[in-house]
C-alpha cells in the first residue's frame, strides 16, 4: 500500500510565493486599466469643456451690436461696446438667455471673458464669463462670474481689421480708429492642458454681421 505524502514546507512556501505574484501582476493590471480609464475620461471631459468654451464664445460674440438708442440723460457714452484685447473680451450682446419665465430681463447684456487663477486647482488656470443683464455705464463691475473650463495653457484672441486687411491684437469701439465700428471676425485660440500632460490647441472663429450701431 503507496503512502500519500504531503506538501513540503519549502513547496508550500514557493506555491504561495507564485500565488502572491500572480495576485499582484493581476492587481496591477487592473489598476492600469482603471488609470487608463481615468485618462480617458478626464481626457474627454477636457476636449468637451474647450470645445463647448468656443462654442459659447463664437455664439454669444457673433451676437454683438453697438446701438446709438441710450439714455443720453443719465450716460454720456453709449452703454453698448466692444472692448478687446489679446487675451480677454469685453462686450454688448443679444445672447442672453432668460432662465425664468416672466425674468425681468432682456436678450441684452454685457458680457466678459477672461482667463484667471482657478480657486478650485492651485497653480492650474481657468477660463471664466461674467456677464452683466442690466446695461449701464460701468460695464466692467458687476454681473454674475462663472467658470467655463478648466486647465487653461493660455487663450489668444485677433480681431480682423478690414481696413487694414489683416489681424490686429486689440479693438476698442471707444478709440478714433475704430470708433462705433465691430470687428467683421473674430478668433479665439484656446489652449487646454490635457490629463495625460499633453497641451492641445482649439481654434475657432465668430463672424458679426451687424457691425455699425443700430438706431433703435
């Protein structure tokens, strides 16, 4: 009669020994694949918040006017403009939207745009909007600020001067050269840092047809 023999010690030893290994390959694996998801997710959330920033640019910027019809009473200087420079814009537009129903409120409001230090990501910056409903002579204060999109490497904006026939850095309505007169295009150059380190550039247009001031 064959006796069964057990396991030795140092055979037991060496089949934990594998099992730990192979238990730790198999966790590593996983937690690759799960940063790899992250990535991707974070990835997607980066492209989709430029994206939607230019979009909401372009949008509310093709939608600028100038108008002569203010209260000459109580402002000297019409309450509509558009004040730019390489890096933020400032502007009258019919692209607001009211959220509630019978808001006292118009389409028109002066809105901002501007890349700032993000609060919520030291050392990270972000692309804010503020916008203003009520149109008055201080169109640099007030409004309600929010955050458009994050991780911003820097947003670079040209005004296209017809005149001259090419790209300029900055546009004042309030200056002698440009005076009651909007850009007929304006480009906005959006660079976001992606999650996996890489800096991605999103480029996009806006056209204003009405460029003169209205009379109403």
């Amino acid at each position: 009669m064959t006796r069964a023999r057990g396991f030795s010690l140092v055979e037991l030893m060496i089949a934990m020994a594998i099992t730990a290994t192979i238990g730790a390959m198999t966790v590593g694996a996983f937690a690759q694949v799960d940063n790899a998801a992250a990535v991707a997710r974070a990835q997607g959330e980066r492209y989709a918040a430029a994206r939607l920033a230019l979009s909401r640019m372009a949008r509310e910027v093709s939608m600028a006017f100038l108008s002569d019809n203010f209260d000459q009473s109580r402002f000297r200087d019409p309450v509509t403009l558009l004040v730019g420079r390489d890096d933020q814009i400032l502007f009258s537009t019919m692209a607001h939207r009211r959220l509630y129903q019978d808001a006292k409120e118009s389409d028109q409001a002066i809105v901002e745009y501007t890349v700032e230090a993000d609060p919520d990501a030291p050392g990270e910056q972000a692309l804010f909007r503020r916008e203003k409903i009520r149109l008055d002579d201080e169109p640099d204060r007030g409004g309600r600020t929010d955050l458009v999109a994050g991780h911003v490497a820097g947003l670079t904006i040209a005004y296209w001067n017809s005149k001259r026939g090419e790209w300029v850095r900055e546009w004042t309505t309030r200056s002698v050269d440009t005076a009651k007169t909007l850009p007929s295009r304006v480009r906005f150059d959006l660079e976001v840092k992606l999650a996996d380190g890489r800096t991605e550039r999103f480029v996009t247009e806006a056209r204003i047809e009405v460029r003169t001031p209205l009379g109403f």
